[in-house]
C-alpha cells in the first residue's frame, strides 16, 4: 500500500475535521509539531513523524547529514526510523539522494522538486525501487499526487502533503485504492438479431488492456455484458490492445463514480470523449479507471444479443449490441473471449447484474420500465 503522509504541524481553522477525515479513511501517518502533538500524543494507532527530536514519534525526519550521522549513532533513535528530507534542484542532488538510499542507512528519504518534477522522479524511481529505502514525494495537491503515485508505473513509495479540504482527504485515499471488485455472473443467450446498420462506439483508452480486460457495456442499467478489449492479433487485423469497440451509441457503460462509497455510476457510450475515464474490468471482477484518448463513432452491421441472468431467484432480462464483425469479442463463463459471429443461441457469457433504475447516470429508487 502507497503511503499518505499528512501535514499537520500546523493547526488551521478545518484542523480538527481534517484529521477526523484522516481517521474515518484510515490514513494514520502524520507529520506534526510542538504545536500539534498533543493531538495525537494519546492515540495509540498512529505513526507520527517529526522534525523535532524532542518529541516522542515514531519516525524522525533530519534535512542536514550532520543531524543525520548524530542520529544514526545514537543508541536512543536505535528503534526507530530515520528519515533525510532533500530539497532537489540539480542533478547533483538527484545522485546525493540515490545514493544514501544505496546505503540503506535511512528509512526514508522525502524529496520535494519545485521545479524539475518528472524526470528527477522518473530518475529516482529507478534507481530506488529495489532499495528499502522508501521514497517519498512532497507535493502541492491531488493532482501533483497522482503523478508521483502513477510515475513510471511503479510510483513512488508515498507522498508528504498539506491537506486543505476534507474533500482532498477523501480524493487522496481513493488514490491508493487503484483497484476494487464488481460481481460478476453468467447469463444465458435467449435471441440474437441483426440490426443492418447503426452507429458504434470504439472506445480507445491510454492503457494498455490486458487479455480478458474489457468494458462492461448494456443497452439497459438492468445488466451489462463485458466487452473484450481488442487485444487479439488475427491474420487480416493488428491488435489494438487499448480498445473495445463496445457498441451502439444508445449503450450504458460503466465509469467511475465521484462518491466514494460507490464503485460506478453509468454514461451513455454517446457522451464519452477524450480526456473521461472509463473502467476497465477483467474476467475475475477486479476493477480499474483508465483515461480515454479518443471515442470513434462509425456506421456499422450490429448484433442485438437478448440475455437472461439471475438475481436471486429473480430472471433479469438484459440486452446488449454489439457490432457484427469477427474482432469482437464477449466473454465466455471460462474467462475465454469469444467472437460475437461465434455466440449462439443458449452460449452463456459474463454479465454484471446492475442496479436497475438510473437518473443521469445514478442509481436510484424508482420504478423505470425499460424494454
């Protein structure tokens, strides 16, 4: 797990409600000061850091190799961490940071790049990520967070922050919860028609998607079928491992919600452009957010697939269009993608049960026919 050090050496006006958010979403690692101790001082389950070697923490951050070396010799910070902040400005700095981290002296290194950002990182993530050494990044917002969480794949190990809203707490711990799980079951193919020409959607994402990776599409918010991502080379096609092509411009697909005590809320296929986010979702359930670079909309011959799962002991009916050609592909209840030209009659594939009624996207508690 990514490690979200809060900034609280100083008391603000929202100060107590920000570390009660910290507490309700279990981010429990804290830099304080004299001023702000004695907030925690009496809570157990906390791991606080701190510039001040008078206080009793459990991580001790030094900014001089002076204050480092005293620290390091000291038999009273024997059992616990030790900690250099570095202020990076050149490329000298950059090598001085590595190479502390080689000497797995110190437990963590906080490095804070006002000018130069991604590169240095690109650089130290690198050159760090098989030390013990953890690397933490100081940033400015959420956004700046993201980056250094997500550079380079890997990411840094943690990030140091001043938090200035309730809102930024919530929107920083869904940062480290990447990904989540949504239900998956089978339903059973029932009909299937030919639509001579409608207009797609191709969905093209900036990830690579992986081999049983895809969109979890439905013509009704009753139930949606998962899409395969085009991930598959064929003799008379090229793999385009970043899109589903996942049908008609009338489909519900499942994209991120802004609450975060829920894991999707619906947009029409229509309405996605550059820039959206989207979840991709494998086989297994397991769920994540990627970008979209673009959305393609194009006429094309469709297939209307009519399905039936179960709810309970309740038959859902759901349907899903998808365009006739041999590159797309639904899932199978083996995991396996399979061509649409290929699905018959009585086949059975994955669906995710939804939740029925939906008002802009958000399920809600209301009576909606859809047929």
């Amino acid at each position: 797990m990514k490690k979200i050090i809060l900034n609280f050496e100083k008391k603000s006006e929202n100060f107590k409600e920000l570390v009660q958010e910290a507490f309700n979403k279990d981010i429990l690692n804290f830099l304080v000061s004299k001023e702000t101790f004695s907030e925690f001082k009496n809570i157990e389950r906390v791991n606080l850091y701190t510039k001040d070697m008078s206080i009793p923490a459990n991580s001790f951050i030094t900014e001089t190799e002076r204050k480092l070396n005293e620290l390091l010799s000291d038999k009273n910070f024997s059992d616990r961490n030790i900690g250099f902040y570095k202020e990076l400005k050149t490329k000298d700095d950059e090598r001085a940071i590595v190479n502390l981290s080689k000497g797995n002296q110190v437990d963590f290194i906080i490095v804070s790049a006002k000018d130069w950002k991604i590169i240095p990182f690109e650089n130290l993530i690198a050159e760090m990520h098989k030390n013990d050494t953890d690397l933490i990044a100081a940033v400015d917002d959420k956004k700046e967070a993201e980056l250094m969480l997500r550079t380079m794949e890997i990411g840094v190990d943690g990030i140091l922050i001043l938090p200035k809203t309730v809102n930024e707490i919530i929107e920083l711990k869904n940062l480290v919860n990447v990904t989540s799980q949504i239900e998956l079951t089978s339903a059973k193919v029932v009909n299937i028609e030919s639509i001579p020409e409608a207009e797609r959607v191709c969905v093209d994402t900036t990830s690579l998607l992986n081999v049983g990776e895809g969109l979890l599409v439905g013509s009704t918010a009753v139930g949606f079928c998962l899409v395969h991502s085009e991930t598959f080379e064929t003799q008379f096609v090229a793999s385009r491992p970043f899109r589903v092509n996942a049908g008609d411009v009338s489909a519900y697909v499942l994209v991120p919600d802004d609450d975060p005590t829920k894991i999707y809320r619906t947009k029409y296929l229509s309405e996605l452009k550059g820039g959206d986010k989207v979840l991709a979702v494998t086989n297994k359930g397991v769920v994540r957010t990627v970008s979209i670079g673009r959305v393609k909309i194009e006429t094309r011959p469709m297939l209307r697939f009519e399905l039936e799962g179960l709810k309970g002991d309740i038959k859902i009916l759901i349907s899903c269009i998808c365009q006739n050609a041999e590159t797309i592909r639904l899932v199978g209840v083996d995991g396996k993608a399979k061509s649409v030209v290929d699905i018959k009659v009585a086949d059975e594939v994955l669906v995710h049960i939804g939740p029925g009624a939906t008002h802009f996207g958000t399920a809600i508690e209301e009576t909606i026919i859809e047929k």
